[in-house]
C-alpha cells in the first residue's frame, strides 16, 4: 500500500462529493452545443475541391521518375539571389 502525504483525503471526498451533487443535469445534455465556424466550414469545403491536374507539373514527375530532370545550376543561383533580395526588402517594409 502506498501512502501519500499531504493529501487529505476527506477534503478530496468532500469537493467530489459536492460537484457531484451540484450537477442538475446529465452529462449528455441537448442544451450542450458545438459549432464550428463559417471560416473553418469553408476550410472543410475546399479540402473537398479537385483540382485540374497541371501539365507542368505531370512534366517534371515524370521526368523526375526517369532520371532525365535537369535543372540549370544558373536558373537555381538566379531564383536563390531573387528570394533572398526579397527577403530583405520585405524585412526592410519596402515595396515589393
């Protein structure tokens, strides 16, 4: 048996006791509702949307699952330098 000190386990009994008796109604009360926001039905709703499959994008699968996708080293470099300089005018609240 295990005891436990610093617990007065009449005082424990006691406040059970008393929320016990004070719930006048059941737990599964109709008067209980939950409702979900208009923003997060309408999040629910797009999940649902099918969108019209991308040509590009079935381009780069499959020549990604062929081995023969090549990207330029100098398209990366350039994209890279473009989101960074982004990056700092953003930060700096410059026109974008």
């Amino acid at each position: 048996m295990m005891k436990v000190d610093g617990v007065n386990i009449r005082e424990v009994l006691n406040t059970y006791n008393a929320v016990k008796q004070g719930r006048d109604r059941p737990l599964n009360d109709p008067k209980d509702k939950l409702e979900i926001g208009d923003f997060y039905k309408a999040i629910e709703k797009a999940k649902n949307v099918k969108l019209q499959p991308d040509p590009k994008i079935d381009k780069v699968k499959t020549s990604i699952k062929e081995g023969t996708y090549n990207v330029s080293s100098e398209e990366v470099a350039k994209k890279m330098v473009d989101n960074i300089m982004l990056s700092i005018r953003v930060k700096r609240g410059g026109a974008l």
